[in-house]
C-alpha cells in the first residue's frame, strides 16, 4: 500500500475511526477520505451507493456503528440493531459493487457467548447463548462478520476482494462518549468520580457487584491493530483464519474485575471518597477475555498499559469538557 492508496474511514469521528485516522496520517497516507453523518447517512441505502460509486476507495475501515453500554443496549435495542446491521449491509455490499478490494469490518468482543471458555478463542462465535442485555448488538455485529465472510467466499477469486473482521475488546481513550448513562464503563467510571470530586461527594455508587472481570485496551492501540490487519499479506492472513472464521480477536490478554477498575479511575482522578455497588443493576457477561494468540502470531502486540491509557483518558476528558472542568 503507497501512500497514493485512497482509504475510506466511515465513521471518523467515533473513538475508534478518529484514531485510525489519526494513525494513518502518522504513517504517511494523504488520501484518506471522510464524510460527516450529516453529510452522509450510512444507513441510507442510496447515498452510500451514490458516495462509493463516486469516490472508488481502495480500501475501506468501517468503523461506523450505533454503540452504547448497558444502559443504552437496554432501553434502544431496535435502534442498535436496525441502524448497525443497515450500516454494514449498505457499505459492504456497494464496497463490492463498485471494486472496493479490501474492507475491513470492526466488531466486537460481545459476539461471544455469556458462558464459554476463557480466554474466549474465534471459534466459539456462535457456540452458545449471547448476553441477553446487549443481544441485538451483538447480533447485528455477527452479522457483519458474516457479510463479510459471504462476500469473500462468493465473488474473492472472481473479484479479487479481501473482505476482513476484527473483533476488539473493551476499547477506551480520547474522543470517547462521557455521557452518564449511555456511555461505556471507563467513560462512565471517569465521569461520576470526577463529579463526585467537584462537588465534594463522599461516595461514588457502581453499577452492579463490581465483581465481573473485563479486558480493556486503549484505543490507539486498536488503531494500530487495525491498520496491521489491513494490510497484512493475504497468503500469512489465510494461514491464521478460515473461510467460515475470518475475524480475528484485538485485545491486550489480560483483565481486571470492575471493583478494580473502579479503584483505579478513582485515584486517576483524585477522588478520595467511598466506593458502594448498586447490586439491583445487572452485571452483564460474568468475564469476557480474548484469546490473542492469532494477532500475536501476526505480529501484533499492545503497547499502552491501562493506567498509562487511564491517564491520557482523564486528560482528554478534561480538555474536551470543558463544563465539567476544575476551576
């Protein structure tokens, strides 16, 4: 790939989409294209068909996707499921019909089942039942890793296409969404300990019992596992997947239970109060960890730790919200 190679990021404004723009630039590549969602409504059948028959990407991160945590998957689940699998099926189908040769597609870690063995290997995609609290999610998301695969079995030799998934796990770092009940756990966690500690709380309350374990990595390394993917010779990738197994896990191999976390965002931010568990909330997937042994075997490792990641997380937070700021 020269740094001519015209790459579409759909969705770069999103956490993850800014940072792999912000990663291809670092390596040299000018012609990146982007378009806003008022610019361009992915989940828009005949825009996106007009938008990729004009721009003719050679490569396409689709990194577009209606997200959210429990909370949101909880109250919204037509939406999570209606706007992700109309995103999907409208890029990679005109991605195919106009010559876009390699596209790859992010997922994520709520694929798996809610009781499968740990650390969660790419085979057990679809080997039991989802977690139910995100389920339209993740379906909408298998189904992505499924249009992708189809599309490669059926027109790969006779179109020379490379269709790829990636399936991160908790991804967290600038630019994500500090709403209080909408946002992911970090985000969150992030958000009401600073709160807290701007209005003299002497209490922080967790969702649920803090005792699931959670995987989290920083998402400027997702963004490099990603590009590392892209572009990864076609003959090695086939050696580490399968035609009906083509998604390949990102994480940084090891977790930390959500009372942890808690403890460790709170001494991020300063606040010394008290940590209390709501144990009416739900807890969700017991343990979610990847197993990285594939994108290891690929070359691939993570290079931020998670405090180092939480302490460039709260200062971006500090930066961009500006109305929850210290005087």
């Amino acid at each position: 790939m020269s740094e001519k190679t015209k790459i579409y990021v759909a969705g770069h404004r999103g956490m993850v989409g800014s940072a792999i723009v912000r990663n291809l630039k670092n390596l040299g590549y000018k012609n990146i294209v982007t378009r806003t969602h008022d610019e361009l409504d992915l989940t828009n059948q005949s825009q996106v068909r007009d938008f990729l028959e004009a721009e003719k990407p050679d490569q396409v991160y689709l990194c577009a996707a209606k997200v959210g945590g429990i909370h949101a998957n909880n109250t919204l689940p037509a939406e999570f499921i209606y706007e992700n699998l109309m995103i999907e099926s409208n890029v990679v189908h005109n991605a195919w019909k106009f010559g876009v040769k390699k596209l790859l597609f992010l997922g994520s870690s709520c694929i798996y089942p809610k009781h499968t063995e740990q650390p969660i290997k790419e085979e057990m995609l679809l080997s039991g039942q989802l977690e139910a609290t995100n389920a339209p999610y993740a379906v909408a998301k298998i189904a992505g890793i499924k249009l992708c695969e189809s599309y490669n079995r059926q027109y790969g030799n006779s179109y020379g296409i490379d269709y790829r998934s990636v399936m991160p796990t908790n991804i967290y770092g600038p630019g994500d969404n500090y709403h209080p009940e909408n946002s992911h756990v970090i985000p969150a966690l992030i958000r009401r300990f600073h709160e807290a500690k701007i209005n003299q709380s002497r209490e922080v309350m967790i969702w649920g019992s803090g005792s699931p374990k959670r995987e989290f990595l920083y998402v400027d390394d997702m963004a490099k596992a990603s590009v590392h993917v892209m572009n990864i010779e076609a003959t090695e990738y086939k050696l580490h997947s399968g035609d009906m197994c083509n998604h390949i896990n990102i994480g940084c191999g090891h977790d930390i239970t959500i009372r942890e976390l808690a403890c460790k965002v709170a001494e991020v931010v300063a606040f010394d109060g008290s940590i209390a568990f709501d144990l009416a909330k739900p807890d969700g997937t017991p343990r979610k960890l990847l197993d990285c042994s594939r994108i290891e075997s690929l070359g691939w490792k993570p290079s931020v730790s998670l405090e180092d990641g939480l302490d460039r997380t709260y200062a971006d937070f500090i930066k961009n919200n500006t109305l929850l700021r210290m005087n």
